[in-house]
C-alpha cells in the first residue's frame, strides 16, 4: 500500500519530500541540538521521568512485536484479513526499519548526548546515536497504520505514540533531537 500511495504522489513530490526533510534534520542538527537537550535537562521531573520510562518501554524491547502479534492473532482469531495485512506489513517495515538502523549505526557512529561532547560529535563507542532505532520502529508500525487504517482515531493514535516515543528518547538523553527527527521521517 505504501508502494500505491507513493505512485499517486509522482516523483517529485517524493523528491520534494525528501529534500524537505533532509532541510529538516540538517537545521535541527544545527540550530536546535544543543538548545533542545538543554531544555529536556531543565524541564525533567519525577513524574516526566515515569512518563519516560513509560514511552521508551513502550517503543523498545518486545513491545513492537507485541503489538504486531497482536494485529497478527487477533486477524486470525476473528478472520479479519485485513488485520493479518496490517500484520505483515507492520513485521515488514519493523524489519526494514531495524536493518537500516544497524546498517546507519555503524557509518555514521554519532555520539549520544550524554557523552557531552556537543551536537557535532562523532566518536567510536558501543552503541551509537544516530539513528533512532526506537524512533525508526514506532514510525515503522504508525506508518502502516496511518496509511492503511480507515479509523481517523488510529491513524492520531499511532502518530501521537510515535512522536511520544522519539520525544521520550530526547528527554532521556539517549538521542538527540536531529537523531529523532531524521528516524522520524
């Protein structure tokens, strides 16, 4: 589906797309990296922190494929064929998605932010910033959703819950800002 819609779209809107969102991330890398991590560490309380917590758990670990299972059983228990679509689509972008992260991780070799060696760091060390994985899978999964639900509700709550997630690895100082909003895209 994600196929048709880029067809309806043409080329260069695709192209215009793409060059847009590179603007994006390089004026986020330059202007905003710093200022926003800076923000997060002033901003922070216990009950922001549990909200963290909450939404890095939420878009790591076995969540995404609970969430795909989900979609996958309940197509099957029902006889929803467009569920088990979802299903599959959802295991093929999470896919895609995590390979294309691992793949990025070992070029780019980003410092995190925590490391606080500034925005425009790049050093070798065991896991690298950029991109965001848990940023990459949440926009993975709500993209499926957002292009083949019928329900508006969804489609908010899919986007809502990723952009939740890539903020949280913000705050977290996991990422920084420019990491998320590339993954995002």
């Amino acid at each position: 589906q994600v196929a048709e819609e880029f067809r309806k779209l043409g080329l260069l809107k695709v192209l215009m797309v793409l060059v847009g969102s590179a603007l994006a991330v390089a004026l986020t890398w330059l202007y905003l990296d710093g200022p926003l991590v800076l923000l997060a560490d002033s901003a922070r309380t216990e009950e922001g922190l549990w909200t963290i917590r909450l939404l890095n758990r939420l878009g790591g670990g076995m969540n995404p494929l609970l969430l795909v299972g989900f979609f996958a059983l309940g197509g099957l228990a029902l006889s929803i064929r467009r569920w088990w679509q979802t299903a599959v689509a959802m295991a093929c972008a999470g896919l895609a998605g995590g390979l294309g992260v691992q793949f990025l991780k070992i070029f780019v070799d980003r410092t995190r932010p925590e490391l606080w060696l500034g925005p425009y760091s790049f050093i070798a060390s065991a896991s690298s910033s950029f991109p965001s994985g848990h940023t990459v899978g949440a926009f993975a999964l709500a993209g499926v959703l957002i292009f083949s639900s019928r329900s508006l509700t969804l489609r908010v709550l899919a986007f809502v819950a990723a952009v939740g997630i890539g903020a949280s690895r913000v705050i977290a100082f996991r990422h920084w800002p420019s990491d998320v909003v590339a993954s995002g895209l």
